[in-house]
C-alpha cells in the first residue's frame, strides 16, 4: 500500500487529469510513495474510505460533493479535503466539512500552487514515518497513526490506529525519536498525538476512537497552550 492515497473526484475527466498532473509535477520531488485515484463516476462504491487527500468537486452530475464530504468525514475523519470547483459562492456552504482548502476553477492555476504548497508543510509535518527498533526489528511507523502513548515501567506503550507496540525507554527518549509538536505530554503517564484530539475538558481529553485520558494538574497549562498552537498551525 502507498504512503500517501490521493483521490481526484469529478465527473469531468480532463479536470481530474489537470489536476493529477500538477500533483504529480509537485508531489513527485518530495514525496516518493503516493498513488492518485482519479474517480470519474460511481462515488458511492470508491471515494469514502482509504484516502489521505481528497480533490472534490462540489456540482457532481450524479451526486453532491459536499455530501460525499460528509461521508468522507464519518470514516476518515483526518482526511484532508480540497473542494475544486466553478461554483464560488459555495465556499461558505463547504466550511461545514471543514475543507483544507478551496480551488476556484476560474483561477485555478494560482490556487492550485497555493493549496498544493500548503499540503506539503502538512504533510512533512503529519505523515512523516518513525523508524523505532522494537525487539531488535526495524519498525516503521507513520506518525499520523500513533493515537497515544502511554508510559508503563520502563516500557512507552504506542497505541496506533490498528496496533499497539512496546517500546523500552523513557518519554524523553521517545520524544527526541518522533520529533514532532503534534505529540504532546499531558500526563506523567500519557502523551498524545493532536491530530487525533476531538475535545478537551478541565481534567480530561476525549481522542477521536473514543478514548478518555486524564490530563495531570502540572500539564493543564502547556496543554491548553500547545493545542491553541496547533490549530493555528
């Protein structure tokens, strides 16, 4: 499977080419393992699940783009969406799917480089891959799947997506490793991944796969702080 899956949506196939070949023109010199599907027709049954990005259009012949945003949103809730289209006064309709960004069609050109510059920042940020040596294996890990951590012993527990690993060393250690402001300790037994933060309370964090961890009285302030940084990030 590709590191990075793009979706290019639109039911008109010489805008999905335009746009996959100016992703590739970009892409192609930072980003070594990505694939693009082009999706022309049948959204229902291909466009929800999987993607990383998504190109939308929102006037589909068959079906609403935001719409289909919405779905997106229910299974791939950190999907990075991009509304393409010639209906400009649907940007403000859009906002409630929380689009990364928005191609106007008629000035297409300039918006695509800015949209494209921006999504490699996020990229380089987010889906960076951590390489740990976890009992005497290489693993590779891609950033934006590590949901929490958790410190046991003398063991950091990394709670992913899909697994969770042992890894023997202290936070310290593990943070110098991962490298990234989006891990941030809230607890002196937990840190976690904001990407991946749906609410935060007084004396607790609600992840987005449902878990509840206790945020610790020394780290309320540097929370707090740290996650008003990453959403103006």
């Amino acid at each position: 499977m590709s590191f990075l899956l793009i979706k290019i949506i639109d039911d008109d196939p010489i805008m999905a080419n335009n746009v996959s070949a100016i992703i590739e023109e970009n892409f192609s010199k930072i980003f070594y393992d990505y694939s693009i599907e082009k999706i022309t027709k049948d959204y229902e049954h291909s466009c929800y699940q999987n993607g990383d990005i998504y190109f939308l259009d929102i006037d589909l012949k068959e079906s609403n783009g935001i719409k289909i945003a919405e779905k997106i949103r229910k299974y791939n809730y950190n999907a990075i969406i991009i509304f393409v289209s010639a209906m400009n006064d649907m940007i403000f309709d859009s906002l409630i799917v929380q689009p990364f960004h928005f191609i106007r069609k008629d000035n297409f050109k300039n918006d695509m480089d800015i949209t494209l510059n921006l999504i490699k920042k996020y990229v380089i940020n987010n889906y960076k891959i951590i390489t740990l040596n976890l009992k005497g294996r290489k693993t590779a890990i891609k950033l934006s799947e590590i949901v929490y951590l958790e410190s046991f012993l003398h063991e950091i527990i990394i709670h992913t997506l899909s697994d969770s690993y042992k890894y023997i060393g202290t936070f310290n250690s593990m943070f110098e490793l991962i490298n990234s402001s989006n891990i941030i300790r809230i607890h002196k037994s937990y840190a976690i991944n904001m990407f991946w933060m749906k609410e935060i309370h007084k004396e607790e964090i609600i992840m987005n796969n449902g878990i509840i961890l206790n945020i610790g009285k020394k780290y309320k302030e540097n929370v707090l702080l740290s996650y008003k940084e990453y959403l103006l990030r």
